[in-house]
C-alpha cells in the first residue's frame, strides 16, 4: 500500500537557520506528492506540491523536490523565520480515477523557530 | 478567501455516545473529506463523499460512523456510539474538482471519557 515517513520532531531551529524536513514515500507508480502546514490552532493548508518526477514545487520560500530514484520529497527553506513555526506534513495522492483520489499523510513533523 | 468551517472545535462526549461533528464545505466544492489525526499518529483517510454518496471509504469508516450532506451546505461526520479509541482531531476537507488542491477545515477536537 502507500505510506510517507517523515522525520520526527520536534525539529528547534535558530532564525535565519536552515531548514531540512526529510519524506520519503511507497507508492505504486507515480503519486502526486505534496507539503501541508498546520500554523498553532488552523487547519492544514497547502504549502506546495509537485506532480511529476524532477519537478520542484515551492512557496513561501520553501521548496521540495520530486525525486523519483530515492522516493523523496524533502522539504527545504533557506532561512527560517519564528513565523514558520508549525506543524509540516508531507502526503502523496496515487495516480487514481474516480471520486475517491485521497491523500496519504505522513506523521507530521513540528518546526520551532526561535529568535 | 473562503474557508471550511468546522464546529464545535472541541467535543468532550462520554463512551457510548452518539456525536456529530459539523463542517460547512467551501460552497462552490463538490468533493468532501474527513480524516483524523490521534494524538502522535499519522493523519488518516476515513471517507471521501462525491455527487451525494460515499465515493471511497477506509477499514477504520466501520458501521459506527455515518456521513450526510443534509442540505447541501452542511456535511456531518455521526459517530454512533462512541469508543476510547474514537478519541482524535477530526478534520474535514474539500475541494472543486478531482485534481484540485483540498482545503481543509480547522479540525474539531473529539475526547471521549
């Protein structure tokens, strides 16, 4: 079946650091793969995605590579801000018709950014 | 921007009773979602519900759970007699069309006793 591990938190950074939030995935064929962020007390909202292998999805900031040889899709930010402080989930979506088309969440991983 | 609404954000039940758990989807999706984190675990599928019927569903989606678009604004996620287990973050999410992002709601906060 499919499942996405990501790295445990929680991750505690200085601002201006950079950051590296490993995913990697098992998936049949070529999933969509994407990037949530929970800020303290909102729902998940997405950050970025990417769709095929080699392409890049980015936002904010952040950027994430679809790397189909590893079966990654790290999420990656220059330099950090206290603002970035949330809970990150990685997912992948199957390559699926119909109604269905549901997403596979990782664990989450919790990003503190301190001054 | 539009947004899912979920209410109450947090529901403290007793075991062996009935909830519901609203949600008013963005009003122009067709597509509709819930799912649920128990605390330190993944986020998991339970249901996906699509032209007024159940489209996909997971083995935790048992005969307890229920899920109706009563009025074609709200959509309710019933759990009929509640468990220790059911204990979770509720999130409900939706969205246009079938590769469209999904919006999710806040999450409702179900603690069962």
């Amino acid at each position: 079946g499919n499942s996405v591990t990501q790295m445990e938190g929680p991750v505690t950074l200085s601002e201006e650091a950079f950051l590296t939030i490993n995913c990697t995935y098992t998936a049949t064929g070529y999933p969509s793969l994407f990037w949530y962020v929970q800020y303290p007390g909102e729902g998940l909202q997405l950050l970025l995605k990417a769709t095929k292998a080699d392409d890049k999805g980015s936002n904010k900031g952040f950027e994430a590579t679809y790397r189909k040889e590893t079966t990654s899709f790290h999420l990656e930010k220059g330099s950090v801000q206290v603002s970035d402080s949330a809970v990150y989930f990685c997912a992948l979506r199957p390559i699926l018709t119909g109604g269905g088309n549901k997403l596979t969440f990782g664990t989450g991983t919790q990003l503190k950014v301190e001054l | 921007e539009p947004e899912v609404t979920q209410t109450p954000s947090h529901q403290v039940t007793q075991m062996g009773q009935e909830v519901i758990l609203r949600c008013v989807p963005i009003s122009n999706h067709l597509y509709f979602y819930w799912y649920r984190q128990i605390l330190g675990q993944k986020v998991e599928f339970l249901v996906s519900f699509y032209n007024n019927e159940i489209s996909e569903k997971s083995e935790i989606f048992d005969d307890q759970f229920s899920v109706e678009r009563p009025d074609g604004s709200n959509f309710t996620l019933k759990i009929r007699s509640t468990k220790l287990e059911d204990s979770a973050m509720y999130f409900c999410a939706s969205k246009t069309d079938h590769n469209s992002p999904l919006h999710f709601g806040n999450g409702t906060r179900l603690t069962v006793t």
